[in-house]
C-alpha cells in the first residue's frame, strides 16, 4: 500500500469506528536456507453463512501447511487445501459483503 493510502487507513482506525483491511503482498518462499530451528504451522480459514453455529454452515475451508523458523520468518509453503460446499439456504446479504461467496459458490460443480 502506498504511504497516503497508509495514512488514511491508520487515521480511520484511530477513530475506533473503523476497521481497516490492508492488502497483503503475495507469499514468496525464502531463497536462503534456514538458519535456525524450524517449525511447521498451519493457518485454517473458514467462511460460514453466519455466526450461528446451531443454524449456520460453513461453505468454505481452507488450509496452508508451511514451515516457520524460530525467529517468526515463514520460509516456504509446504501444502495447501481448500474446499468449497454448496450452502443449503441462501447466504445472507451482510455475509455476502464479508465473505464475497459469489465468486467460490459459483465454481462448484
């Protein structure tokens, strides 16, 4: 992101009434070799049609396997997986402008 549009985003959240979400940089695995202890992690992603677990579903899951050093330094990706299911009722407009479902719910079969 751009320094203006960074100084914008950190004066919105400053206020409390904003929520601020900022691109991420596409992942690239590290050139170098680990010098130090390394560990795999996972990251789980999960979309739902609500917040309700008793009624609500969840349409997407997703996972990335990678290896982290002891420092913080995330050196490659090792697996990933992800898996979309049809929703059996029609998502909720607000969740639809959280989630964008659209674009994954279309790609089903």
């Amino acid at each position: 992101m751009s320094q203006p549009l960074d100084s914008i985003a950190s004066v919105l959240e400053e206020t409390g009434e904003y929520r601020v979400l900022r691109r991420i940089a596409p992942f690239v695995p590290s050139p170098v070799q680990p010098d130090e202890p390394t560990f795999i992690g996972l990251i789980l992603d999960t979309e739902t049609t609500g917040t309700d677990f008793v009624h609500d579903e969840v349409i997407e899951l997703g996972i990335i396997k990678f290896e982290y050093g002891a420092r913080g330094r995330i050196y490659r990706v090792l697996e990933s997986f992800n898996q979309l299911q049809q929703p059996t009722k029609p998502i909720p407009a607000e969740i639809t402008r959280l989630t964008e479902p659209k674009r994954m719910i279309g790609a089903l079969p």
